[in-house]
C-alpha cells in the first residue's frame, strides 16, 4: 500500500497486535477520507433533421473518411485507431 507522503492523513495509521492470527503477521488498518464531490453531468441533444444534425453529420463523415486504414493490421492496431 502506498500513501501520499504530503497528504494530512499520510500517519493516520493503526497497528494492531490483538488481532493477530496464527501467523505472525500483524493486520494495518489505515483511514482513508473520501469527499463527496458533485459532479456536473451535461447532456446535449441536436434537433432531428435540422441544420446543426447535417453539420455534425457531415463532419463526422469527413472525420471517418480521413482516417488511415492502412495500417490495421490486427485488432490491437483497430483498437489505437478508433
């Protein structure tokens, strides 16, 4: 396991011997805070037929058809193209 040595929780560490097993291993506990963060979710749609959906289309045409295929040579180099 390895923890940030900059962050605020880097020594918030337990060690604790009273749950050792059989072994001679002793169980680390370590606290680890996770924030809540809110994250803003966009969604956008295009009008069906309408001047933006031939724009996106054409682009997205010209895009597809300027792309090497030349190379693919297996599905890993498909992969790394698309």
């Amino acid at each position: 396991m390895f923890l940030c040595p900059e962050s605020e929780k880097f020594n918030n560490h337990q060690i604790t011997p009273e749950l050792c097993s059989l072994s001679d291993h002793t169980p680390l506990l370590v606290s680890i805070t996770i924030k809540e963060e809110f994250i803003h979710e966009r969604r956008q749609t295009i009008v069906k037929d309408s001047e933006e959906e031939n724009k996106f289309i054409n682009k997205l045409r010209y895009k597809i058809s300027n792309i090497d295929i030349s190379n693919i040579l297996n599905g890993k180099a498909l992969e790394s193209i698309t």
